[in-house]
C-alpha cells in the first residue's frame, strides 16, 4: 500500500473509526450541498408533480414550459427523459405535499391583481422571464419553488453525499489513511462538477453516485463492507438497474460493473461459480428495469423503446438517431477542452488518473490493475458514448452534464498520483479545483459565449454567493417587503457553525460527563 499520510494521532479526533468519520462526511455534504440549492425547475421536477399530485405520468398542461416536454400520439404529454431520478425526488414531495398544498394556498389567497399586474423576474435571459411570468400566471410559483426545495434537501442532496461517504469509505478500506482518503473525498465532492450538479434534480450525477456504488460493493476492497458477497452482488446489480432507470446512459454503467463482477469472480472461482455469482447481479437489475420498462410502456404503449424514441426534433437532435450519431473527434474535444463545460477544464485533477496504470505497474498502488483500468473504461466508454450524441452541444446552458458519471472513478483513478505528488503540489491542486467548482455553484449563469473564467470573475469579485438567494433577490417586489436585502453571509456563518459541530462534537449520543470520564 502507498504510505498515509493521514494517520497521524490528533487528539481524541484521531481515534474515531472509519465508520464515524464516513458518517460525518455524510452529514458535512449534506449540508454543503443544500445550501447551494439552485432554483432551476428542470425536467425532471415536472414528473415529480405530477407522479404526487395527478397519480399520473403525463405531464399536461406544461407542454409550453420546457422544450423537452411533448405531446404524445396518445394526446397526452411527455418528456424525453427516463424516470428514475424523478420517481426518486417523488418520495420526499410525497411526505411533504400536505406542507406544500397548505403554503402555496395560502399565498395564492393573499394575493391580489395589482400585485399580479407587477410580478417579474429581472433575469437578462428572455427565457427565463417567459417561464416564471407563464408560472406565476398559473399560481404555480410557490409550488414549484417548494418542490425544488424539498426534492434538493431530502433526495438530490442526500444522494449526492452517500456517494461522497462511500468514495471516503472506498478509500480508507484500500488502505489510504484517514486524513488522506477525507481530503481525496472533498475533492471529489467540492473540487469537480459534483458540487455544481448536486444542486437540483439530476440524472447524470445519479448515474455516477449509483455505479460507483455498485462498484466499491463489488470491489470491496479491506472488506469495508461486511455483507456477503451473494449479497454485494445483488446490491450492485440493484445499482447497476437504478443508473438504467435514472437515464440511458446508465446502460454503459450497468454493463461495465456486470463486466467488472464476471471477471472479479472468475479470479476466484470455477466458471460455474461465476455463472451463479452473476445470476445474483442480474437479479437485483431486474427490478429497476422492470419499472423502467413498465414506465415506457404505461406511458407510450411500448416498454421497450426509450423516451427518446417518441419525441420530436428539437437542437441537435435531428441528427441522426434522436441525435445520436457516429463519434466525432469535434464532439469529443469538447467534451474534454472546452472551456464553458469541459471536463478537464472543470476537473483538472482528473488528467492524474491517466497515470494510474504507470503507478500501479511501478509500485504499490491503492489500485491494481484491473480497478484501474475500470475506472478509466467508464471513462473512456461515456467519452465516446457522448461524443455520438450531438445535443451534448447545449451544455454550455447549465454547464457541464453528460461527462458527470465518470468523477467518481476518474478521481479515485488519480487518487495514487495526488499521494505521490509533493505536498505542495497536491495542495495547491486541490485549492484549484475546489475554487473552480465552489466559484461556478455559486455563480451558476453561463452564457452561450462566455467561459467559466467569466462566472468565476463574476463570483469572486462581486462576494460570496448563495444560487437560492440570487434567484428570490429578481423578484423580491414578490416575496418579500419592499426594500429588503438579501444577504449569503448571515446563512452561511450559521453553516460554518454547524459544520464546526459536526466535526467538533465527539460521541454525540453520550452525556457529556460521561465523555469527560
């Protein structure tokens, strides 16, 4: 194993277990990541609503509200997208839909027609003046609002930080020291777009959390892990259908861990036992794949076909196959390069991980070869995937999107070289990414021409930011009175302050005499 840096005692603090620690990773992210909640209604919010509120998947009555909702041969609409983040973010309106339905009631009744005459939203974007002026028309303001509120706080945000405990917890059974596998863990949750599209509602990050959970069960390095592996193996398959589920893309998930299961226990067992093993994956695939295909075909009269089959042309998806084509070398640069959404650009520690095969051959490695290699197969097979799909173009909207699943393995994949860099260096690294991708989920606004260097300009000289209160500060004449000011540093401190908590506070569940004895 590569020398911990981490290890050393601190105190009382030192002795915690890998177990209490990943829990405060857990807690730290969720917080983080709530608090730069950003208001964008995507989508996937739509379905939401109506799964809670119309016990239905069809979506009418929005069809002019987002360009990826249709109108079907059935007469109902739809969106162009799969369903599993968005029957994920339905748990939680469910639980809070009596709150909701009270809320947006009693403001709908407290309104009047020269309040209506005067609501607007001081966005330079038309776009976005269009939607909440057909919103607020429709008295959908609020509801939308507390939607995206409720679905950031208990399911976006909380899935995004399990995915950063159990990166840490990957990390520390592979035998990096604690302190170490914590830092590698931040930079992977607050140093690369996952800060950025823990946000809101979203698909891709799903993909990510999802497959690399289901590979760290498979994996299992240091047995972090104690179920059987029958067990880990039905989990991961569960994993591998939820990405399916969540979005077509996630088929290239399921079939890399499927692959990555068949070859792990082919190293240990006869090729009966490996048929039987991989029977246990393909079992908990099963069960997300069923409701994909039940959804397709309650939807659009056939469960085989995706979303994407039945809807029409919108940019760039006239090319080719609902705009999947050949792969092109074009597409693809930007996909690494381009400076509004590209990912070496948005992720610069991830150009280590292409080291990873020369460290693990040279020396002891937290990464042997196959597990290298893996992680840099997912990345290379959504590389080219995405470089087919020629609406990837439209990213520069919300920034960087499709490349997203592959963080969590490409940066594990670099995580030896950031140990073997000079402390120095790996520093200064890590404040890099962590600055990029703190500035762009504060700033958030991309415009088709600009670079992120122009909303992290925008960001940093114009104060610290929260995405949440930007957005409430367009149309404040609305919601709050009249003069008021909004704003981030009084929330934030209350932040750091808990955060101080969650790490200060040691066994927290004991009386305090008990802790000083």
């Amino acid at each position: 194993m590569i020398p911990d840096r981490g290890r050393a005692p601190n105190g009382g603090r030192g002795q915690r277990s890998d177990g209490d620690t990943a829990v405060r990773v857990f807690l730290s992210l969720w917080i983080i990541f709530s608090l730069y909640w950003a208001t964008d209604f995507v989508r996937e919010h739509f379905l939401v609503l109506t799964i809670v509120d119309r016990h239905s998947f069809a979506l009418d009555g929005f069809e002019d509200l987002h360009p990826d909702i249709f109108v079907h041969t059935d007469g109902h609409a739809y969106h162009g997208a799969n369903p599993g983040i968005s029957m994920l973010g339905a748990i939680p309106y469910f639980i809070f839909s009596p709150v909701v339905d009270r809320v947006a009631a009693r403001e709908l009744a407290a309104r009047s027609t020269e309040e209506e005459q005067e609501a607007s939203y001081n966005d330079p974007r038309r776009a976005r003046q269009v939607f909440y002026e057909r919103v607020r028309a429709r008295g959908l303001d609020v509801r939308f609002g507390l939607l995206g509120l409720v679905t950031e706080v208990f399911a976006m945000a909380p899935l995004s930080a399990l995915g950063g405990m159990v990166f840490f917890l990957v990390l520390a059974g592979a035998g990096v020291g604690r302190r170490a596998a914590l830092g590698a863990t931040l930079i992977y949750a607050l140093g690369t777009p996952v800060f950025l599209r823990s946000a809101y509602l979203n698909q891709n990050l799903a993909v990510g959390v999802f497959g690399f959970t289901g590979f760290g069960l498979l994996w299992n390095p240091g047995g972090w892990c104690s179920w059987s592996r029958r067990t880990r193996l039905a989990v991961a398959g569960l994993c591998g259908g939820l990405a399916l589920l969540c979005d077509y893309s996630g088929g290239l998930m399921t079939a890399l861990l499927g692959l990555y299961a068949v070859v792990s226990l082919r190293d240990e067992e006869a090729w009966p036992e490996v048929i039987r093993g991989s029977l246990w994956y393909v079992a908990g695939s099963v069960g997300p794949i069923l409701i994909l295909w039940y959804y397709q075909w309650a939807a659009f009269g056939f469960p085989f076909y995706p979303p994407q089959h039945y809807m029409p042309p919108v940019e760039w998806s006239d090319l080719g196959y609902q705009g999947v084509s050949r792969p092109q070398l074009d597409l693809l640069l930007m996909l690494l390069f381009d400076v509004r959404f590209g990912l070496v650009v948005n992720a610069p520690v991830v150009l280590l991980a292409l080291v990873a095969p020369i460290l693990a051959r040279r020396q002891p490695s937290i990464l042997q070869r196959r597990e290298t290699w893996l992680a840099l197969g997912v990345g290379a097979a959504y590389l080219v995937f995405f470089s087919m799909v020629n609406y990837t173009r439209l990213q520069y909207i919300t920034g960087i999107r499709y490349m997203v699943p592959v963080l969590p393995f490409l940066v594990l994949a670099a995580v030896p070289a950031l140990l073997s860099l000079p402390r120095i260096v790996t520093y200064l690294l890590a404040f890099v990414s962590i600055l990029i991708n703190w500035g762009l989920a504060m700033g958030r606004f991309q415009e088709q021409e600009s670079s992120i260097l122009e909303t992290l300009g925008r960001v940093y000289l114009g104060g610290l930011q929260l995405p949440a209160l930007n957005t409430l500060s367009k149309m404040s004449a609305q919601y709050l009175p009249e003069g008021s000011q909004i704003s981030a540093g009084p929330v934030l401190l209350v932040a750091a302050v808990v955060l101080w908590a969650v790490w200060r506070i040691e066994s927290p569940w004991s009386p305090v005499t008990a802790e000083e004895s």
